[in-house]
C-alpha cells in the first residue's frame, strides 16, 4: 500500500468517524422533560434520525414499512403528541384514510374498510440524554364486524430494525378508547394539523 493510498484510507475513516460522531451529537437531547423540547429541537432531532427511521422499518420487507411514506402526511411537522410513551410522532394516512382523515372530524363518522394509518416513533430518553427510533406503530380499518372488540381495527407495529412487533389488540384500543366518537382516532397537535386543502 502506497503512503497516499494510507493517507486516503485514514482520511476516510475519519470523516466515518466524524459522520457517526455527528449522529450520536445530533440525537442528543439537553431538557429535563420531553415536554420542554420546543418546536425546533423536535425538527431537528426528527430530521437528525429520519432517514434511519425510513431505513429500518423496511429492512424485513413489511410492506407498509417499505412505503408508507408514499402516502399523505397528516401534520406539517413531527411532535410529542403526549401519548405513545410520550415519543415524538409523524403520522401518514393512506388513500382510503386520509381524506376522512384529514378533516380532523371529532365526532359522526366511521373511517372507511381499508384505512391505514402509520405513525413513526422517536423514543426521547431524558435518563440517557438522548433520542433513537421506536416503532412505527400503525392501525387498520377491517370489514365491519371482523374484530368488533376494537371496532374493527387491527394494530400492527414494526420495529426500527424492520421486524414485526408483537401488539396485543387490546392494549392498544383501551388506549385509544376514549376517542369513541371519532372512530378511535386521535389526532395530531392542532397547532401542526395540515389544512384540509393542503
């Protein structure tokens, strides 16, 4: 090996190095509560792990894991939603679900058989100091009558290495129980809700 081509080789590893540095600081979180993260330390630690949250729920094929992120966003932004383990969340609907969706309605519908919706996780651990990804979670619409102890909706989830999670039905809807009115459907934050013309 010639003395340049060492030279590159450590050059590289460097700038590896500097590039794997980057992404431990830039998950890195400073608050005492997730509560206290504002508005752009949430872009950017979404943005700091975003391409690993793309990556690793399609790595084992999971077909809404491979392209949910095809489908329509549901907020302008990530945000702590204040459920889900307090994670930071980002919510896609797919076509069947996301013109009901997206009217944010609080009351007098039924989502139509077929609505998907999947929603990326980033766990913030205040004990560590730090953000990495958690899973996408995503919930189903099935014929009516299917599953009538959850109104009909199957959660599913995928861990941020591709693999399936294991999700007890039930755990999920009391959950989302107290959203009888809306289909069992929360929202995101008002202050990031798309409009409806958007």
């Amino acid at each position: 090996m010639t003395l340049a081509t060492r030279i590159s080789a450590a050059a590289f590893g460097l700038a590896l190095t500097a590039t794997s540095a980057f992404a431990e600081d830039c998950a890195a979180v400073t608050v005492e509560d997730q509560f206290d993260l504002e508005a752009d330390q949430i872009v950017a630690l979404y943005e700091c792990l975003e391409e690993t949250l793309i990556e690793g729920y399609g790595r084992e094929g999971d077909e809404i894991g491979a392209n949910y992120r095809s489908w329509a966003p549901t907020s302008t932004r990530a945000a702590i939603q204040g459920a889900h383990g307090n994670r930071i969340l980002n919510t896609f609907a797919n076509d069947i679900a996301a013109e009901q969706y997206l009217k944010y309605e609080e009351e007098g519908f039924t989502m139509p058989v077929g609505s998907i919706l999947a929603k990326e996780s980033i766990t913030v651990s205040i004990k560590k100091k730090k953000a990495r990804p958690g899973p996408l979670l995503m919930m189903t619409k099935m014929e009516a009558g299917s599953i009538p102890e959850t109104n009909d909706w199957l959660y599913t989830g995928v861990q941020p290495n591709g693999k399936t999670m294991k999700v007890k039905q039930s755990f999920c809807h009391d959950c989302h129980a107290p959203y009888e009115d809306s289909d069992f459907l929360a929202y995101p934050m008002e202050e990031v809700r798309l409009g409806q013309d958007q």
